[in-house]
C-alpha cells in the first residue's frame, strides 16, 4: 500500500472506502440495521432543517438521501429512500398526521402543505419531528424473557416443610 509522503493528506479514494453492511436477512427484522435506519433518519432530518437554513426548498431539502447514504449515513445507497420515507413519516406525525400511506394523495398534500410554509416554520417543524424520534428509542431485542423459576418440589413422605 503506497504511504503517504510528508505534507501530504492521505486520502481514501471511492474505489477503496469501506461500504456500509446491509441487513442480515430480511431489513425490517434486522433489530442492529433498524437502530442504523433510525440514527441516519435523525441525520437526514437535522441535515434537512440545514439545508432549508441555506434557503433550499423542503423537498429538495428532504431529497436525495440514498446519494448521502454510505459516507453520511451509514447505510447502503439502496437503503436512503426508507431513511427519506421515514423522515416524512415523522415530520407529518410532528404535525399530528400520521401516514397511512406514502404514496397516498392525503400524505403529498400534508407535506405539500408543510412546503408552502415559511421556512422558519418549516425548520421548527424538522426539529420537533427529531426530538420525538429521538425521545424513540429502539433497543435490540434480545431473547424472549425468561420464565420465572418453577416453585420447589413438594417434599416427599416423611419430610416436612
């Protein structure tokens, strides 16, 4: 492996930076993938309420995520579209209005409706939606609780308690 000289920034180039490791199985059954799912959703809606801060719309501000995915996120590319459903997931639930659905009409109106507020507004909205996800925590599961202990076996004749 070529070294550095001195003065030089080592950098690491596309090619050869680490990718981030997907699921084991089935992504939503994965408990360790979706605590990754939900700290790059609370990335994406902090890196959201900056860019509305640079003067970017709310939904370029929400777009794009599976581009940020591996270096920022920490997820595979393919995985960025569930970060940005989730982000609207709870920046709609924020407002009071779960979804029943991404792809129905009544959540591109909500958050249409979101986007024609003021940007101030629209941020405020951003940060109450990640400190609610935050305040959400998901632990791994670990194994099904164990069963209370069987009480002691009678005595047997002859013995008394």
């Amino acid at each position: 492996m070529p070294q550095a000289s001195e003065g030089e920034a080592h950098t690491t180039s596309p090619d050869t930076a680490p990718h981030p490791v997907g699921p084991q199985g089935f992504w939503l059954a994965d408990d360790d993938f979706a605590l990754r799912l939900h700290n790059a959703t609370l990335i994406w809606l902090e890196l959201a309420d900056n860019m509305i801060d640079d003067g970017f719309p709310l939904f370029e501000a929400l777009a794009g995520a599976h581009a940020f995915a591996p270096d920022l996120l920490g997820v595979p590319a393919v995985y960025g579209p569930i970060v940005e459903a989730e982000a609207v997931n709870r920046i709609l639930r924020s407002v009071d209005l779960p979804v029943d659905s991404y792809v129905s009409p009544a959540t591109r109106q909500a958050l249409r409706s979101i986007g024609d507020m003021p940007a101030g507004m629209q941020q405020q909205i951003l940060r109450t939606a990640a400190r609610r996800y935050t305040s959400t925590v998901l632990l791994p599961r670990r194994n099904a609780p164990a069963r209370p202990a069987p009480p002691p076996p009678e005595p047997g004749p002859g013995h008394k308690r």
